[in-house]
C-alpha cells in the first residue's frame, strides 16, 4: 500500500517506525486545514505560519507517542491550537486585523462576488474583535465543525466552559452583525435555538 493510499493512522505508525515519507503525507493531507485554524485564530499569517511550524516539528517529534485513542485530525488540531494559544500567552498585545491582500490584474469581481467577499469581511472583522478565550472555541465549533465535546477535549477545558464562551462571542457577534439580516446568526443568540444546535455546529463562516 503506497503512502497517499494509507490511513492516517498508519501514516503516523510508519513515520515512528522511520518511513522518512510517512509525515510529508500527513502534512499534505491536513495543511491546508491546519493553516485555516491557526490563521483564525491568530489573525495574523506570519504568526500564523510560525505557530503552524512550530505544531508541525512537536507532531513530527511526538509522533511515537500517539495512541490511536483519537482521530489523527483531533490530535494535530490539538497541537496547533496549542501553538497557537502559546503564542497568544507571548505576543501580550493584541494586533491589528490584516486586510486580505489582492494580485495585480485580478478580473473584475461581479456584484454578488464582491457582496460576498465584503460580508466575509465583516465577519473576519467581528470574530477579531472577541476576546481570545471567546474566539478560539467559536472558531473551532462554528467555523471548523467540531462538536462541544471534541473542542473541549482539543482546548483541555470543560464542555460547561466551551458552550459559556460560544453563547457569549455568539451573542456579541449576532449584535455586531445584526445588520446582515443573518438567520443563523439569530440561531446563535444563546437561548432555546443555541441549546438545540450545540454539537450540531452550521458552519456558516468558512473561508473567513
């Protein structure tokens, strides 16, 4: 069985046995999934890309010591919001928001692209306006689509704790942007429709 054919779970027991191509796969497979967490959460892409090297080398290191108890995803997951929360607990201040960059000679983006794009916007800017403790699990939750119990388990808090924190940045969200005429955001105003949806994360922000 080739490399690209292997579970990830072998693919780690083959990097611990010394297959020197086993982990390159792993990065391939997951990196784009990892960036997107730790560029959310971090908000900044060379902090970001630092946080997401440094979970890559502790992954690479501690590989021998994966249990197979969870998925391979929720284990690397783990280690990359720990970077990142690491450098959160370094960095002190908190930095400004970056602007999405755009190419010389992009085509001209129609009416409803450019709606979406600035929407996107907006979000981006409102989730950088939570604090740390609130963003994090709702970036988890309701970006990524981790249910309570695995975002409880990827941050070492209590799920009392996680459902706390995402009622709370999804209240201040669904103020800032109330004027987006969102039903999910209303969804997640924490009250009834926030209790039946936990553990049933809508992932309404992908590709902020």
């Amino acid at each position: 069985m080739t490399a690209a054919a292997s579970s990830d779970a072998a693919l780690i027991a083959s990097h611990a046995a010394g297959d020197p191509h086993a982990f390159a796969e792993i990065v391939r497979r997951h990196r784009d999934r990892l960036w997107a967490v730790a560029l959310r959460t971090l908000r900044d892409p060379e902090e970001a890309a630092d946080a997401l090297q440094e979970a890559f080398i502790s992954a690479f290191r501690n590989a021998g010591s994966f249990r197979a108890e969870s998925q391979v995803t929720t284990w690397l997951h783990r280690i990359v919001v720990n970077a990142c929360l690491d450098r959160v607990r370094r960095r002190q201040a908190r930095p400004t928001v970056p602007l999405p960059e755009t190419g010389p000679g992009e085509p001209v983006t129609p009416g409803d692209a450019m709606a979406d794009r600035e929407t996107s916007l907006v979000v981006k800017n409102a989730l950088a306006e939570l604090s740390e403790e609130q963003r994090v699990p709702i970036v988890l939750v309701d970006v990524e689509g981790y249910s309570v119990a695995e975002t409880a388990k990827l941050l070492g808090i209590a799920e009392g704790t996680v459902k706390s924190r995402c009622a709370r940045g999804r209240a201040k969200l669904a103020k800032v942007l109330g004027h987006l005429r969102n039903p999910i955001a209303d969804a997640n105003v924490p009250g009834e429709a926030s209790e039946k949806r936990e553990g049933r994360p809508r992932r309404q922000w992908e590709g902020t």
